[in-house]
C-alpha cells in the first residue's frame, strides 16, 4: 500500500534516497577486496575507459570514475581517441584491450560520434571485460535471469531501493525511458524483485495517467522537469535517474533531474536528488563488477597455467 505522509511527517519533507553513504560503504568492501587481490595475484586490476572525443559531460563523468578507481586502489587507464577515428580502428583498439591481460575491465563513454555504428562497438568488446553489461551476451543473460555484468545504472536504480529497505515486491512499478543502457534493464530487474512494471516512452499517450499510477516510479529520460508533482500520487517512491545540465538563472549551469523536485517533494514519501542519489552508487557498483571481472579472469588464466588446458 501507498504510505501517505501528513502532518509533521509531510511537513518535514521526503525522504532522501542519497546514494553517497551507501557507495562509501561498498567502496570501503573493494578497498579490502582489491587489496586482497593485490595481494593474491601480485597486481591491481586495469579499468580502461575509452572517450571518442572530446565529449564535456563524458570527460567529467569519466573522471570521476578514475578518482573512484583510484579511492579503492584499481589502476584507471583513461584511452583517448579522436573523434575523427574510423568504426575499424576503433574495434581494433577495444580488440587490443580485450587482449592484454593487465586489463580486466571495459568502459566505453556513450554516445559515439555518429559515423560510429554503435553495435559494431559493443560487439567488440569482450563479454567477460564488459562491466557495464552493454555487450549482447551480457544483455541476453540478464533477460534471462541469469548472472552476467549489468549495466550499473540500472541496477544502482534498483539497488537505491533495495538498500533503503523499499519492498518492490507486488508493487506498482513504473519506468520511465526504454534505453538498452537504463530504462530496459531497469525495468528487467524490477521484473526479478517481484515488480508488476510498466514501461513507458516517448510515445506514450498521456504519461501522468500511468505515472500516476505508481507506488514506484523510475524515471530515466534524459528531460529535465519531465515529471510534475502533479504527475504523481501521494506517497510515491521517486527514482530520479536524469542527469541534466540547465542555466541556474545567474549566469552558470546546476545539475538536475527528469522530475521537477521542487514540485515533488511535498508529494512523494521518499525521492532519490539530483545529484546525489543515482550517480554516486552506479560508479561504485561498476567497480564492484570490475572486482569479479578480475577474480573471474586471474582464476582462469591461473587454471590454464595448471592444465595447460584453456578453461
Ligand atoms: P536515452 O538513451 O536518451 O533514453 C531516454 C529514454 O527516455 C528513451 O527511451 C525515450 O523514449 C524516453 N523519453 C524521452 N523523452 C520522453 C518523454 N517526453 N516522455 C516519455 N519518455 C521519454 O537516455 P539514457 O541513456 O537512458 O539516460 C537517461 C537519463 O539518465 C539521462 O538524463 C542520463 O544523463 C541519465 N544517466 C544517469 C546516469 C547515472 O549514473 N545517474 C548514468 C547514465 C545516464 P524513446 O525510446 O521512445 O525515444
């Protein structure tokens, strides 16, 4: 059931869903975790993140993942290539770090310029080196129900929830956004915790009917403001997944959400903000996946060294 605030409870505003103390608790685990690998293997494991171009948001967003590789003692290798490279090359240079083994693990920023074919990228990369679960295997799995690397903002959408103690089981869930990165594999694993979900998208008739609808709404459409207070039923659980640079109306940018906070937060019971919510648990969870990509990856190649025999 919708938990309705009134009174002081309402008057004190939602909760806030902030991702920060929850990613400084899983990076404290992979500072022991790597440390321990170190220790094992006699190396830290590479992240190699590939940037075509020189893409703002994508650079500021990759370092961040660089300082939270070098918070919990991975190396990050940052591979910059020009925005004028041809599809082949740039599949050669992803092949190149499928096959070096001091790298465990695959980012590539989105989006590509748009002579790159997107698929062609994703193809290249090596499931098992996929820790953002772009690649179609990876994908295929995670439709299935079976374990492979997720993509990490979805499931940092889900894990938000589940790691504030919010049931989805049996629960009216709502997403909004499709995207194979977001929306989709959001919504899959709504599916695995038991969610009864809706989708919907840019061609969605009369969005406020169906979000209206929702005891949790997970909104990931890339339109700042998008969602209303209006829009919304009273005690909803909010997921803000947007990340949108706006004029803060001084003569500089903020950063913001798809839902309009201002509107919401005397509607909703709990609401993840902008920034602060989402963001800071994605890049955790991502090296989290990098962890297993390493232990899996160290303990073939130490079982092939064994038998002889390539596992
Ligand atoms: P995307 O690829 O552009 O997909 C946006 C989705 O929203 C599409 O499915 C689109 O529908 C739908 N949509 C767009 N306008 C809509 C509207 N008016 N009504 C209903 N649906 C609408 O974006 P994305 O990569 O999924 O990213 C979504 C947002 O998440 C962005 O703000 C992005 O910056 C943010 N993000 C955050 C993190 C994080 O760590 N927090 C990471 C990645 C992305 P169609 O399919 O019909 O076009």
């Amino acid at each position: 059931m919708i938990d309705v605030r009134g009174g002081a409870a309402a008057e004190a505003g939602p909760r806030l869903l902030t991702g920060s103390p929850i990613a400084a608790e899983i990076r404290a685990g992979l500072t022991e975790d790597f440390a321990r690998f170190k220790e094992r293997w006699g190396h830290s494991p590479t992240l190699a993140v590939v940037l075509v171009g020189a893409d703002a948001p994508s650079a500021v967003y990759l370092q961040q993942i660089l300082r939270t590789c070098q918070k919990v003692g991975v190396e990050g290798r940052l591979v910059e290539i020009g925005s004028d490279v041809t599809p082949d090359a740039l599949c050669t240079e992803i092949e190149r770090l499928n096959a070096d083994p001091s790298v465990a693990g695959i980012i590539v920023q989105m989006p590509l310029p748009a002579h790159i074919p997107l698929r062609a990228v994703i193809d290249s990369i090596d499931p098992a080196k996929d820790i953002d679960g772009i690649h179609p295997r990876n994908a295929g799995l995670l439709s299935l129900g079976y374990d492979g690397f997720l993509p990490a903002t979805a499931q940092a959408s889900v894990e938000i929830l589940k790691r504030s103690g919010i049931e989805i089981a049996g629960k009216r869930v709502v997403v909004v956004g499709r995207s194979n990165v977001v929306g989709k594999p959001a919504a899959l694993l709504l599916i695995r915790e038991h969610g009864t979900v809706t989708v919907l998208h840019s061609k969605t008739r009369d969005l406020g009917h169906h979000t209206r609808d929702a005891e949790i709404l997970i909104v990931a459409a890339g339109r700042p403001g998008l969602v209303t207070g209006d829009m919304l039923s009273p005690g909803v659980v909010v997921v803000d997944v947007g990340i949108n640079v706006v004029p803060d109306g001084e003569g500089a940018e903020k950063l913001v959400g798809d839902v309009d906070f201002e509107s919401a937060k005397g509607v909703v019971s709990a609401i993840t903000p902008v920034p602060g919510g989402v963001g800071p648990l994605t890049n955790a969870l991502l090296l989290s996946h990098l962890f297993r990509a390493a232990t899996d990856q160290a303990e073939r190649a130490a079982r092939r060294t064994a038998t002889g025999v390539r596992p």
